[in-house]
C-alpha cells in the first residue's frame, strides 16, 4: 500500500505529468481565447474558466507543483531557487481559487449626470414581487451557458427551463377561452413599406400579449389599433366628429344619434354629459378618451369612452380595426374606412406607404418565443443570442419571462410581477458621470480611447476622479476599470465601468515575486563559471 502511495506521488510530481497538465492548461485558454473573443467573456467563463474541469486542472496543476516540491525534500542549497519558483506558484494557484471563491466581478453603468450605486453581476435570477403584500421573492438561476431544465417549484410557481442567451421569435399561440368576445382580444400582423422604408408590426388587444400594445409610433405616423365594431362610425362623417364607445354593448355612436348636446365651457373647451339612472358622465372629448364623475374625478374603469376624430386630422394617424383601415383624407376632407383582406395590400394617403395585412386571429395570442442560440459579439458587442428567458408555470399555465420585459399575472386577486434580471449588490456611496471623452482613430469614428470624469458621492462629501486606462479608481476595497460606453443620443455618451473586488490578488502579487526571484536565484545566482579546461604545454 505504501509503495503504491509512492508511486502516485511520483507521478503527480514528475515532470511527464506536469507537461501534460500544462499542455491541457495551454489547450484551454487559446480555446478561452477565442471564445471570448468572438463568443462574449461571459460564455468564455461559463464554458471553460469557471467550469468545474478547468477548476480541477488548476487543482491537479498545484498538486503536481506541490509533489514536485515534495520529492525534493529535505532542502538541498543548489534546489533554494526551484523551492522559491514552486512556492511562488502554488501561491499564484491559491490565490486564484480565493479571488474565484471570494472575489466579486460585475459593472456598473453610468448615464450622464446620474448617480448610481447598483453593481451589476454576472448570475442571473428570477424576482418575483407580490404587488399587493410589496413580498419579494428571488429564484437564483444557475450560471449556465447552455439550454438547462430547472423544475423547481414553489407554491403556485414553478420555474421550469432556463435560457441564458436566446433569439426571439414571433409565434401565434391557440387560445382556449370561451364565451368572451372575440373583438376585444384580437391581434395582427402588418406590414409597412414604400420606396424608402419598410417595417412590419404587430398590435393586440389581447390581455396576454405581453410583447405588444395597441399603438405605434413610426416616424410622423401614428398608429391605432381599435375592436372592429369601432369601424362604422370612423367611416361616418358626422358635424360633431365625436364618437362614443360602449364596451358593454360593443357599439358606437355620435351624440348626435342620442340627442346629447355638446357644449362648450368659459375657456372653450368642449364638453358632454350622459346620465344613466342615478349615474352622471361627464366627457371633454377634446383633453381626455375617459369620463369624470361628479367631482370631476376619471372613472378609468368606465364602460364609455369618447373619441375625438378632429384631434387626428392634423398629422398623419392611422387606425386599424384587423381587418379594416380608417384615415383622414386631407385632400377630399372626410373620413374613410377602407378593408383590407390577408396578404393583400391598400394604398395610404402619406408618403407612398402601402399596408400589406399579413395575419390577423381573433383566437390566437402573439407571443414571442424564445429559442436557444450561441452568442456572439462584434467589437465587444452582443449582436446575437442577448435576450435571456426562462419558462415559469404558474397557476397551471406557462410563461415565457425574458430580461428585456416583465410581466404581471394575477392569482386569487393577488398580482404577482415576475423580472428576470441579473443580481446586484447596492454601494453605501453612489457615483455619477460628469464628462465622457472620447478620441478616436484620425479619419474614421472608430473609438481609439475613453474615459470618464466621475464624481463620488460619500458621507465625506463629494470626490471627483478621472478614470481612464491603467488608471482606474481604487476605493473602499473595490476597483473601478473603464470597460466601455454606451450612446445616449447624438452627441451624449453614458460609461460602463468594470468593478473588481479580489482578495486573492496580495497573494497572487507575492506569488509572482517569488517567481521572478526564484527564477533569477536558480537559472542565474546558481549558474557557475565553468573553468576553461588546463592546457598541457608540450614537452
């Protein structure tokens, strides 16, 4: 038994061992190399350098430097400077696995003029907030670089799969409920275009379409999206162009129709009143689609709402109704309701713009469905793969959660917000961005430096620092790097700054000295002059 032990401890200290360990050490890195490069670090990292393997190497590599100590012992005077080169290493090893174990690496972002105090970290989680109780509830998601199954559950909720880096992609999903009418709930696809730009949309009525509103906004052109029962009265032209919607009943109607005066206060602003039994609402078309009551407070939940078609006649505004198209012609004065069928085209009034419906479904809600991808990035940006998402269950349905937008569901009149976010850790001082600065290569707009001029907030007061690279800001224990920018608008630039907190690294510093003083000991103190060998004179 003792011989065998001997024999591991020869091989874990020999120098075939060492070579191999250091060949699959070099193997790893270019590998981490290039995936950091063209994948993101953070991959790189959950790939190969915060792995178990990669760590297990490290383990065995300080193993193997620690035997070869070991088997050279006692101390012999002409080994001193191979001793101090070991020792050197193995702390460099050690003081690693104390920066991986204990070390924190994030980042945090500064728009201009500011603060902030929120560094941001590379795991993910799930918050789940009870917005009735203010509860908060976080699910850690694991450091994962690919697809994983998670199915974990908790109450009414149980996280089923997540998604570290994803594409999104429109789907139509069937939808089951019954006795609900169709026209509140409905959903298209369009498609926008003329000689110059093109775009295609989606809007929804629907409760659960989550990634979609029911308006848009594209360059001067405002769009709407209305029930379908809302089409006739756009397409009438009535002297009081103000149409009044009854969500109960689903219809429209002008005041007109009903013998409801409107008439105007002091300062000219239109008004109308309608009463129903022992309720009154009052209307002013012209500010506001909801109706006040009595103390001329909005009754948001109110089955009316009013529509002044004259607001929407002096820029471009389209509304759309699925299946039917409504606009003011300026040239003929009116109002027109034209339809539209699937996958053909109509002509607006605006800019040559042609609109081509592309879906519509009374029954289906759009969703956008995650689906896994290998990112990738280009010039330190993500440009593939940036979404995360999870799959959650909740209530005996399934949710997509993504980190680009919440969303809110509700159980036994309880509601319920779910993010999907990345963890962080709140500063007792905030920073904030002053000035931004940035040169750039002569003749082209690629960045050639930049750096921040930030401004500290502590108890003590304020500090300002300027940090730029290899000059980074050392404060209480923490590192800040300058790791990038981001544009605000034309000329505004907002700063990333990379934050390091690493215990290890005192003992990775003395670990290189030993090093370097343990190399210059053994390869150069240690060398001996060789004396030229003795001449014989001949005889």
């Amino acid at each position: 038994m003792k011989n065998n032990f001997s024999t591991i401890e020869k091989f874990v200290g020999s120098l075939k061992f060492a070579i191999v360990l250091i060949s699959l050490f070099t193997v790893a890195m270019i590998v981490g190399t290039f995936f950091e490069s063209y994948y993101g670090t953070e991959f790189a990292n959950r790939t190969i350098y915060k792995t178990f393997p990669f760590m297990l190497l490290q383990v065995l590599m300080g193993l193997s430097i620690l035997y070869a100590a070991y088997l050279r012992l006692p101390p012999k005077k002409r080994l001193y400077g191979f001793y101090t080169i070991h020792s050197g290493l193995i702390l460099i090893v050690g003081g690693s696995f104390i920066t991986h174990f204990a070390g924190i690496d994030g980042n945090i972002t500064l728009p201009p003029l500011t603060p902030k105090r929120d560094i941001v970290l590379d795991s993910d989680q799930i918050r789940i907030t009870n917005l009735n109780t203010k509860e908060v509830i976080t699910y850690e998601l694991p450091d994962a670089a690919f697809e994983t199954d998670i199915d974990s559950s908790q109450d009414q909720i149980t996280i089923m799969k997540f998604l570290p880096y994803s594409e999104k992609k429109l789907s139509w999903i069937t939808e089951n409920a019954r006795n609900i009418n169709s026209s509140l709930r409905s959903s298209s696809e369009y498609f926008l275009s003329n000689g110059n730009v093109s775009q295609d949309f989606v809007l929804s009525l629907h409760p659960k379409a989550f990634d979609f509103k029911s308006n848009l906004q594209l360059g001067p052109l405002n769009i709407h999206y209305l029930p379908s029962p809302l089409a006739p009265c756009f397409g009438q032209n009535k002297p009081s162009k103000t149409i009044l919607w009854n969500s109960e009943l689903q219809n429209c109607f002008f005041p007109e129709d009903r013998g409801i005066e409107i008439k105007k206060t002091d300062s000219g602003k239109r008004f109308l009143v309608i009463k129903e039994g022992q309720t009154i609402y009052t209307f002013f078309p012209d500010v506001s689609p909801y109706p006040l009551d009595t103390s001329f407070n909005t009754i948001p939940d109110s089955k009316y709402r009013i529509f002044s078609k004259g607001i929407f006649e002096t820029s471009p505004n389209l509304f759309l109704f699925g299946k039917q198209v409504a606009y003011y012609d300026k040239d003929d004065k009116k109002w027109s309701v034209k339809p539209i069928k699937t996958k053909e085209s109509l002509d607006l009034p605006w800019m040559g713009f042609e609109l081509t419906l592309l879906n519509h479904h009374t029954d289906k809600v759009p969703a956008y469905i995650p689906q896994y991808t290998i990112p990738i990035q280009k010039d330190g940006k993500m440009i593939k793969g940036g979404t995360r998402a999870a799959l959650i269950s909740f209530n005996g349905h399934e949710y997509w959660i993504r980190d680009d937008q919440a969303i809110t569901l509700t159980y036994r009149d309880t509601k319920y917000k779910f993010e999907l976010e990345k963890k962080s850790i709140r500063l007792p001082y905030e920073l904030s961005l002053t000035k931004f600065k940035m040169d750039t290569d002569p003749g082209t707009n690629n960045p050639a430096s930049y750096e921040s001029f930030v401004q500290l907030f502590t108890d003590k007061g304020p500090q300002d620092h300027h940090i730029y690279m290899n000059n980074p800001l050392k404060f209480d224990g923490l590192t800040f790097y300058q790791a990038s920018y981001f544009q605000v608008n034309q000329d505004t630039y907002g700063s990333v700054l990379s934050v390091n907190i690493d215990p290890g690294r005192p003992i990775k510093y003395l670990g290189s000295l030993l090093l370097v003083l343990g190399s210059i000991w053994h390869f150069v103190l240690r060398r001996k002059k060789v004396k030229p060998p003795t001449q014989v004179a001949n005889a």
